[in-house]
C-alpha cells in the first residue's frame, strides 16, 4: 500500500475513535459500559474492514486507552482495576488484526482477478483481431486473385461487360482492404499515443460538408439531412481526425439502417460546447449496456448485414477523447439510434472587421 | 506544350505502380517518361521537358518534396503528387513547396485522369488566362470584378474577392491554407486559418446555392480549399475528354 493510503488510513482511524467516543458520551448516561466497548469494536471493524493492518492496530489501542480513561472508573486515568478491560483490549485488537488480515486477502485476490480480466480481455482483442484479419482480409484477397486470375488467364474470351464487373470487384475489394488496413493502423496509433494532435480552428459545417462528399457513394442508398445552426463558433481541433470520427457514425448508421431511411446530421451550442450527432431511424440499439458499443471488435446486432471492421466506433471514441470530449450512444424513442460526441468551445480570437465599401 | 499528346513525368520507385500507370496513361492519350528515382527525375525533367510530372512522396533516394523544389526552381510544370495517408504533413509540404495536386493512395486512375485534365488545362491558360467564372447560377467577372447570381449583383467585399481570384488563378487545383492566407493578408498572417474559416463562410452564403453543402467552394479537410467552377468562352473544345 502507498504511503499516501497509510496516512489516509492512520487519519481514518484516528477519525473512527473520535467518533465512538462521541457516541459512547451520547450512550453512557443510559447504557452498560460494555455497549460503550461495543461502539469502539465497530469502530475497529470499519477501519480494519476499509485500510490496512497499520490502521487497524492504531485504532483498537486508540479506542481501549480512550476506553479507559473516558469511561472506565476511575475516569481520567490509566489504572486498570478491572482486569476484564485487558481482555477488552485484547479482543479489540485481535478482531482489528483478524479482519484487517481478511481484507487484504480478499483485496489481494480482487487485484489478481482484475490482472486476470485484462490478461483475457487482451486475449478477446488479440483473437478477435485475428478474426477479423483472415476473415475481413482473406476474404477479399480471395476475391482479387481468383477475378484477376480470370481476367489474365481468359480476359479475351470475355465480353467486355465481364471483363469490366470482374475489374471493378478487384478494386473494389482492393479499396474495402485499404480502409480496413488502415483502421487497424490507425486504432494502432490512437492507443499507442502515437498521434500528435496538431490542432486549428475549424468549421464544423465544413467537416460535415467533407465527410458527406467523401462517403457520398456509402450513404447513396440514405436520405441525409442536416441540421447546423449558421451560426455555430468554430472549434480548435484536428480537423481531419473530426472528420473520421464523424464518418465513422455516419458509416456505422448506414450500415444498420434501412436503404430509404434518413440519417441526420445535427450540431448545438450547449454551455461551452459544441454537441454533434449523428441520429437514424433504423431497428434502434441492442439491449444492454451502450457503452459496450464503443469496444473493439464490437459488432453490432446485424453484423451479417453490415460488414465493417468492429473498429469504427472505438476510433471514434479514442479520436474524441483525445481531444477531450465525450462520446455516447442513446435510444431513440419510437426506434432508431443517437450517437452524440461533445467538442470544447474556445473562445476564438478576432478576425479584424474589414472597412465598409 | 509540345504536339496534341502531352508528354507525362512519372516519378514513382514502385515498378507494379508504374506500370499500370504506364498502360492508362499511354490508353488516355499521353506519353510517359518513367523515372524510378528522385536524381534521376531531377535530371529527366530538364531533358524530357515534360508538360506535367507525377510525383510519388515515398521515394527512396530524394524526398519528393525536395524534387518539387528542385522543380520549381526552372518550372512552372503542374505537378500532382501521390501520397500515402500516412503523409499527411508531406502532402502539404508538398504543396506549400509548389505541388498542384494530390492524389492519395490507393486511388482510382479515373481521380488521377482528371486531376491530370484540370493541370494541363491550367499550364495552357497561363497565368490570368481566364477571367469568366460560371458557379451555378453565379457567375464572376474577375477582370471587371462583377459578380451576379441569377442575374442580380453581388457585392463582394475587397478580402473576400482577393480570396475568390486567389482560388480561380489555381481553378479546380488545391490551394493551401498557407498560400491562401499569405497571398489574401500577408505572410505574417499565414497561420490565421480562423480568417479563412470565416471569410469561406462568407463567401459560400453569397455564391453557393446551398452554403452548408458547397458545390464550387470546396474544403479539403486539413490542406485547404479548391475552387470548382466552368469556365466560360476561351477554352472551349480544347480539352476533348
């Protein structure tokens, strides 16, 4: 235990017999003095049951010698008449020794099984990471072999519409592989802290206006609608890591949602920050806890439908963390899914007034 | 410009990347001069005098954006870059340094054919070449310095026009937040980015149809802007495909 914890512990128990006595004060008039004895063994238990052994002796001889002199005849001082007070002492100290030494097995095995929850936890993502490389990679290298194969190997015995569906698998296979790679790469540097966030004053309606133009093919099947003040401030971030955070949820609300459904983007002012969301009419969120959503490797209820990497969402929270916001998934009542993330509102400096015509 | 097909600078160290460069660009019309490394692109540029170079940033001898510079020094060629994501501050280098263009990889050769279009468009205009800017339904007259939207005119102030004729001189090609900010308010502004969130926003609620989904006046996220626009009268029919 830290040093820091010790004195916290010997304060505590300090504390916890200032209290006994005050409440044996308040019993004495009307009480045995071994209920007094009793409040003191409380007293004990909760320092031994909360700190460690230190603490837990300092309160049985603190609690006894207040004991003793407070309310023991003759009050005031030390002398023990009545032998039955020793083994008061000895009992008190004994049961602080006994649940202090309880408690710190049990504190012991807490810390191992945490160990061991992690250990499984990378285990989960290691294997889960491997999953998804032979699956989401194997798969589409499968695909561009055995097309280009074709095409070298028979290209001109094919009309020139094969040809062409053949050529366009290759590269579309090709692109899902490159995004896929780098997501990996990517969720690689966020957690290594590998990034440097080199910030600048941003618009969001910009990023908004990019993201949609990038993903435009993906979310070609959806009716986008935005919602953004015209007059949002601007924010001091990364504003290509923004924009990937932000494509991310606009991807992830494609890919579970309905052809025809709408998608909206909208932005408030709230206090001092910026809130953005990204909210869909689809089947709405699984049950449980959302915050799940955010791990790695976490697909959602109709991965089969949806493909994608299990990254998305988590690269989303690690790129709004590291710029200090917060991301959160909400139930939409009447159906459908709300992702919101927070950015900080700085107050930006002035652009000088141009003189009037 | 030398004859009707024009001649291309590939610098790329990547023989399989070359190669397909190589069949699409010869398909589309253009010869192609390979350079498989920086020293050696530096030497062909001055002998082969291409019209336009491609330039990949990963090479293995000479930084690309070195190249550029080496480039610049003799010529106004257009020159695109390709760029990995994960060259992101290259990239920009890059074009601070004099680059036209960027593709990033993987790409579709139909975004590298076009990028190619728009620069050898912009080498044959020359500088000023254009003055009539058609936005929808806005159009700019940059030498009388009108413009109209459906027929009205509008009033752009001093900053804001500056910043519209700054993208029109570099037409569909991308414009750094450096070289926008220090050729609008001088180089001791060149990391105001704040000015050009503002003045853009200004300038789309004037001439874009739908400001917050701009069709002319476009962002590229973390580099800086591009101008889309038609042009109107002078080249028309030049440029075929």
């Amino acid at each position: 235990m830290k040093l820091s914890g010790n004195w916290t512990g010997y304060g505590a128990a300090v504390a916890a017999t200032g209290a006994a006595t005050l409440a044996g004060w308040a019993i004495t008039p009307r009480f045995d003095l071994v209920n007094v004895a009793m409040v003191y063994l409380l007293a004990v238990v909760v320092v031994a049951y909360r700190f460690a052994r230190g603490p837990a002796v300092l309160a049985s001889v603190a609690s006894v010698a207040a004991f003793d002199v407070l309310f023991v005849p003759p009050r005031g001082t030390f002398s023990v008449h009545d032998l039955q007070y020793m083994l008061t002492f000895a009992i008190m100290l004994a049961v602080g020794l006994l649940i202090s030494g309880l408690m710190d097995r049990v504190r012991r095995q807490a810390a191992e099984r945490a160990a061991l929850e992690i250990a499984s936890e990378t285990e989960r993502i290691r294997s889960a990471l491997l999953a998804s490389i032979s699956h989401d990679l194997r798969t589409p290298l499968a695909v561009m072999a055995g097309a280009s194969s074709a095409l070298a190997a028979s290209g001109e015995r094919m009309s020139a519409a094969e040809r062409n569906a053949l050529a366009r698998s290759v590269f579309e296979q090709a692109r899902d592989m490159s995004d896929h790679v780098a997501s990996v790469l990517q969720m690689a540097r966020l957690e290594t802290g590998a990034i440097e966030l080199e910030r600048d004053w941003a618009a969001l309606p910009e990023i908004v206006a990019s993201v949609l133009d990038r993903l435009r093919e993906r979310l070609a099947a959806h009716r986008v609608l935005l919602d953004l003040p015209g007059d949002l401030p601007l924010v001091r971030v990364n504003a290509a890591l923004i924009e990937q955070a932000l494509g991310n949820l606009l991807e992830n609300a494609a890919r579970h949602t309905a052809a025809g459904t709408v998608v909206r983007v909208r932005a408030r002012q709230e206090d001092r920050q910026l809130v953005v969301s990204v909210e869909d009419f689809g089947p709405g969120l699984p049950d449980g806890d959302l915050e799940r959503l955010f791990a790695k490797f976490q697909h959602g209820a109709s991965e089969s439908s949806g493909g994608g990497t299990g990254l998305g969402l988590a690269i989303c929270r690690a790129i709004v963390r590291l710029h200090g916001g917060r991301v959160w998934a909400e139930r939409v009542p009447g159906g459908g899914a709300a992702f919101r993330f927070t950015l900080a509102i700085e107050p930006a400096p002035q652009v000088p007034p141009e003189p009037g015509p | 410009m030398s004859g009707l097909r024009p001649n291309v600078l590939v610098v790329e160290d990547d023989p399989d990347i070359r190669r397909f460069l190589r069949a699409t660009l010869t398909a589309d019309g253009y010869r192609v001069v390979e350079s498989a490394s920086g020293r050696r692109a530096a030497i062909d540029a001055g002998t082969h005098k291409p019209d336009v170079a491609i330039v990949d940033l990963g090479l293995p001898d000479l930084d690309g954006v070195e190249l550029i510079r080496r480039i610049r020094q003799w010529s106004p060629m257009p020159i695109i870059v390709l760029s990995a994501r994960t060259q992101e501050t290259s990239k920009i280098e890059a074009l601070d340094a004099g680059a036209d263009d960027y593709v990033t990889k993987p790409f579709a050769v139909g975004e590298l054919l076009a990028r190619l279009r728009v620069a050898l468009r912009h080498a044959r205009r020359g500088p000023g070449g254009h003055c009539l800017l058609r936005l929808s339904t806005a159009s700019v007259d940059l030498e009388q310095r009108r413009v109209t939207r459906a027929g009205r005119a509008v009033h752009l102030t001093p900053i804001e026009f500056r910043l519209l004729a700054c993208m029109a001189k570099h037409l569909g090609m991308v414009v750094t937040h450096r070289q926008l900010l220090t050729e609008v308010w001088g180089p001791t502004h060149e990391r105001d980015t704040h000015y050009l969130r503002v003045y853009m926003k200004q300038l789309r609620d004037k001439l874009e149809e739908d400001p917050m989904q701009p069709r002319h006046l476009i962002t590229e996220t973390g580099v800086g802007y591009r101008l889309v626009a038609e042009e109107e009268g002078d080249f028309v029919g030049e440029d075929g495909n």
